[in-house]
C-alpha cells in the first residue's frame, strides 16, 4: 500500500513584460553606475522609478543642476538678518534648558 502526500503546490508566476528603450550608450553607461554604485541593476533601478511613477501618479526630474528657489533664497536672507539682530535662540545641551528659554 502507497500512500501519497501532496501538501500544496503553489504556482507562482511573475507578470512581467519587456520595454524597450533606445538610449545612447554614454547615457546607458552612467545611468548603469549610478545604479551599481546603489547596489542594484539598471533594471532594477528603472523598475524603482516606474513603480514610484505609477504609484504616486507623479514625476519628479531634475532637468539642470539645482538652483534654489526665490523663496529659499529670501528666507536665507531673514535668516541672516535675525542672525545679525540676536533673534535666534542659543544652543542647548539638554531639553530642560530648551523648555525654560522658550517659557521665558
């Protein structure tokens, strides 16, 4: 007499499809680094992208180096000035002293 166990058998299967992308090789190539030096594959990195793009309904590029923006830059100015006027709080090494200076 035999007896046979089959517990489960689960098939998984991934849904996955092939893009095709043309790109330059030099831009293949850094784009390739910056993933490597991430610990991932370029794949991997585009796959990354495309799900944040598909779960955010939103893109984010940065299209030239950074530049801040009009607000940032005024903002930095008051700072400045509050800076230069003693309107900013000195520093403290525990919160009891934070809690008192902003009580006084």
């Amino acid at each position: 007499m035999t007896t046979g166990y089959i517990l489960a058998i689960f098939f998984l299967t991934m849904h996955t499809t092939t893009i095709h992308v043309k790109t330059d090789v030099k831009t293949r190539n850094e784009a390739k680094k910056v993933a490597e030096n991430h610990g991932l594959s370029l794949t991997a990195l585009i796959n990354i992208v495309l799900k944040q793009v598909a779960r955010t309904k939103h893109l984010t590029l940065r299209l030239d180096e950074e530049e801040p923006s009009g607000y940032l830059i005024e903002t930095l100015k008051k700072s400045e000035e509050d800076i230069k006027a003693g309107r900013v709080s000195p520093e403290f090494h525990n919160t009891k002293d934070a809690i008192a200076w902003l009580n006084r």
